[in-house]
C-alpha cells in the first residue's frame, strides 16, 4: 500500500499509548489498532481533528505517500 501510517511513530514522540489516545479521542483501542495498521479503508474527519488535536501534530505527520514501482501491484 503506498500510504504509510506514522501513528505509531507521533505516539511515541509525545510518549503516550494507544489505549491512552483511544480513551482521549472516544475511540475503542480495536479501532484505532485498525487505523494505525493501515487497514482502515477511511478515517472521519472528525477523527483526524480528534487525533491531531491531542497528538498536537498536522495531517501530514500522520500518513505519508510513497509512490509504487512494483507494475503488478497496480
């Protein structure tokens, strides 16, 4: 998949949990395991608001994109 989420690298930097995160944001911790996997087809965006209010970071230091090279995997 060419979108890389950084979630876990923005937890710890600001040295908090998962489970800490989930309960500040009222999301379950499977939910938010879903979204830091990167199976999550879609996030609210109210999500994202939630999420970089308390990570105090923007959109773009959560996901990157990395372009494929790999033709099969179009």
């Amino acid at each position: 998949m060419p979108i890389i989420i950084n979630l876990d690298m923005m937890l710890l930097k600001r040295k908090m949990s998962s489970a800490e995160l989930a309960a500040r944001i009222g999301m379950t911790p499977a939910n938010l395991s879903i979204l830091k996997t990167g199976k999550a087809k879609a996030v609210r965006m109210s999500t994202m608001d939630a999420i970089c209010r308390e990570l105090k970071c923007q959109p773009g230091d959560l996901f990157e994109y990395v372009e494929n090279d790999d033709p099969w995997e179009r």
